[in-house]
C-alpha cells in the first residue's frame, strides 16, 4: 500500500480517498462541531411590514449580532432575515426581542435549516 497526496491505493485497484470515519475533523464536523465550537442553528425569518416600513425594518436588523443579513425582497413577505444561533432558545430570543418589537413588522415565518 502506497500513500500519495491524500489517497491510499491498493495494488491493483484504483486510488481512493481515507475513509470519512479514519478522518477526526470529519467526525467533529459530523456531529456539529467546529474547532472547539458548537455548529450555530440557523433559521430564515419571513417577515411582513405594513406598508412603506420595509426599508425601516432591513436596516434595523443590520448589525445586530446573530442576525447575518436581512434584505428586501419580493413577493408575500417584504423583508427576509437569516439567523445564526447557538440553540432554538437563542433564536426565539433573537425573534421575540429584535423583530417582532420592531414598529411596522406584521407578521413573522420562522423556518429552521435542518443542513447545510
């Protein structure tokens, strides 16, 4: 068995790849770990502006901290925010406290990811 650049070949069979379960960063990234770190949650909140507050509501949202981005977007909802949090509880904290006390937002749609 020889090793070259990050493949194990067999005599006679072709190159292939270290097994994912012979690799320790798989592992952690498998069970949501990051170089020490916990994988953050992520949801995409959907939110509903009365009208001509859209703009007031993106902008609002820029910079808080666990809200990655929010912009203006077209269709049934006004504005759409990503959200990264350590836990569902955070990510209900973050909704509860910095969007739906925000004046002109209506209603809200929290989808959770569920992978990358």
């Amino acid at each position: 068995m020889a090793v070259q650049s990050g493949t194990i070949q067999v005599r006679g069979s072709t190159p292939q790849s270290p097994k994912e379960n012979d690799n320790p960063e798989w592992e952690r990234r498998a069970r949501g770990e990051r170089r020490g770190e916990a994988t953050a949650t992520k949801a995409i909140i959907l939110i509903e502006t009365a009208a001509g507050t859209s703009r007031v509501v993106s902008d609002s949202l820029k910079g808080v901290p666990g809200i990655e981005a929010a912009d203006l977007v077209t269709g049934p909802y006004d504005v759409i925010a990503v959200l990264a949090a350590i836990d569902m509880g955070a990510i209900g904290s973050l909704v509860e406290q910095h969007i739906h006390t925000l004046r002109g937002v209506t209603r809200t749609v929290t989808c959770v990811a569920t992978g990358e």
